[in-house]
C-alpha cells in the first residue's frame, strides 16, 4: 500500500474516532470503542493501531475525562488485536 494511501487512512479513521468519542451514553463508553474492531479488520494492525492512537488521544486532549489512561492506551490495543486476528 502506498504511503500517502497508508497516511490518508490514518487521518480518516483518526477523524472518525475523534467525531465518535464525543457521542457518549454513559460514565465511559462512547460510539468510538465500536468502531475499534472495524479499524482492525479493515486497516489492519498497523495502521489500525495508528489511527486508533492518534484519535483517541487527541479526543482526549480536547474533551478531558478521568479515565483518560484507558482510552488511550486500551483503545489501539483493542485495534491491534482485532487486526492481527484478522
């Protein structure tokens, strides 16, 4: 895949994840964690992962919430999981 394709996705799915963390129901959850198995299985581990990183802390930074850890670091886990057992 080419790097700008690779670069393009990342951005996206960033911008995505970022949009979906603010529809919140509840103390922690957001639309955003559902979206992490179809960044993995689409994007792969890799770049799934990146793109899971990136959003999430950047929503972070925007919106703060005490659990602020979980989201950043379980978040692109959860993606590289479902990316390598795609």
């Amino acid at each position: 895949m080419r790097k700008s394709l690779q670069l393009s996705l990342i951005a996206v799915f960033a911008a995505l994840h970022v949009v979906l963390y603010f529809v919140s129901f509840g103390l922690w959850r957001n639309w955003g964690i559902y979206l992490e198995a179809i960044e993995g299985i689409i994007l792969g581990p890799r770049i799934g992962f990146l793109a899971a990183f990136f959003g999430s802390s950047i929503a972070r930074f925007v919106k703060p919430d005490p659990l602020w850890m979980f989201g950043i670091f379980a978040e692109p886990l959860s993606v590289l999981m479902a990316g390598f057992l795609a």
